[in-house]
C-alpha cells in the first residue's frame, strides 16, 4: 500500500483503544507465521490486561499450529473494523488460559496500523448526552468575541458535526471558515481544544430551512491524544446502544 507508514499509530494509550474496538467487537484475527507466514488460522481477542501490558487471544484449532506459533519469533495479525485494515506483530507469544480453556498471552503492541477509511467511520453522539463544541465568534463591529455551544449531531477522530439553529450566525459557519481554540466537550471524557475548519452545511429539514442546521467540520491536525479521545467515546456510545439492544 502506498505510503502505508501515515496509518502506523505508536501512541501507546491509542493503541490500547484500537485494541479494545477490536475486543469489543469480537474481531476474528487472522494470525500469520511460521515459514513465508505460510501457516494461519483465525483467532480472537478474549481479554486485555493493562496492568500487565498483555492481550490474551484464542489459541488455533490443531496442536501442531500452536506450537509453530509459539516458536515463531513474529506473528502477523490482520483484520478488519467497521472496513478498516488493521495490522499488527506480536512477538514473545506464550501458552496461558485455564485447564481446557487454552489461550496465548502476547505483549500489546508498540505500534498498530489502522489503514485508511478511518475518516469516514462515524457515530452519532445522542442528544442525551452533555456532550457539545464550544467556537468563538467576533462583532466585527466592536471586536467582542461571543462564545457559543453547539450540541453535537455526530463525530469520527478526525472530525465532528454540530447542530445550528441560530439564522445570525449561520452567514459565519460558511464552508471554509475557521475556527481556533473551539473546546470539545464529550461526556465523561476530558475537555479536548481543537481547531475547526467548516466544511459543509445542510438543512436537518429542506422543507424548512430556516431551522436547525447539521454544520460538518474538520479537525485540523488532529492530536493522538484528541484522536484516542474521540475513538474511547465512541466506542463507550456503541457499548450502550448494544446493552440497550439486548
């Protein structure tokens, strides 16, 4: 894949999110070793330990492959969430799990690629939920900045909407304008200071337009701290809509 190395994330508290989506999901992992990664078979997170740094997985169907993957100095982990490519080695792997329960214990990773179309992943934020954009906006008359909160409609790592039903200031939330310092408050996360930038607005109801707006914004230069943030919130949100399906 060209320029793979812009999808490889080191940041160890990111990582760990990836992770646990991956858990929480119950994502069938394809693990890859031995000679020209020629032997496979498919596995599972069961459990991540972060005191202890390890991730637990499912060990293979036959014996023989077990034992390659322990003697195997990398294992090649792939899969895929929610269309996202993800890549990552395990090494120093060893047998744990509980008497008929086998498993293989391995070190969490230092880095993860999680590869491309992570953009386009996005959750809605309920609107039960404190969670809102706060932006700044200066009179050009009399140069006073007014801040406003802006609940949000939904959000990705790299990006957020918010909902508008002010007609004074819809001429400001124009595609391409940019807002500094906004401050991102997501409900049982810390308060996160991003920088904006408009990049598309749409009525919620064309046949009254005059009403609530969906303003979609970028995040410029997200942080790995910002990026992990947003990720743990949304993974925290589709916890609760599958507790509630249940």
């Amino acid at each position: 894949m060209t320029d793979i190395a812009k999808y490889l994330v080191r940041n160890p508290k990111q990582v760990l999110t990836y992770l646990k989506m991956l858990s929480a999901e119950r994502c069938l992992i394809s693990a890859h070793f031995g000679i020209e990664d020629k032997d496979t078979f498919l596995t599972a997170i069961i459990d991540i330990d972060e005191k202890k740094q390890t991730i637990t997985v499912d060990c293979g169907p036959k014996e023989y492959l077990n034992k390659k993957l322990i003697d195997s100095a990398v294992i090649k982990c792939t899969t895929k969430y929610k269309g996202i490519k993800v890549l990552f080695e395990a090494r120093k792997v060893k047998k744990s799990g509980k008497p008929g329960q086998p498993a293989f214990s391995l070190p969490i990773p230092g880095s993860i690629y999680w590869m491309q179309k992570r953009q386009f992943y996005r959750i809605k934020s309920p609107l039960s939920k404190n969670s809102f954009c706060t932006l700044s906006f200066k009179d050009t008359e009399t140069e006073e900045e007014t801040s406003v909160d802006f609940k949000l409609n939904d959000l990705s790592a790299c990006g957020i909407s918010i909902l508008n039903d002010s007609t004074d200031l819809s001429a400001q939330l124009s595609a391409s304008a940019r807002f500094d310092n906004c401050i991102l408050v997501l409900e049982n996360e810390e308060q996160l200071t991003i920088d904006l930038e408009i990049r598309n607005k749409m009525s919620l109801n064309p046949n009254n337009p005059g009403k609530t707006e969906r303003i979609g914004c970028r995040i410029i230069d997200a942080t790995p701290r910002v990026e992990s943030t947003i990720l743990r919130y949304m993974q925290n949100i589709e916890r609760e809509i599958k507790q509630k399906a249940k």
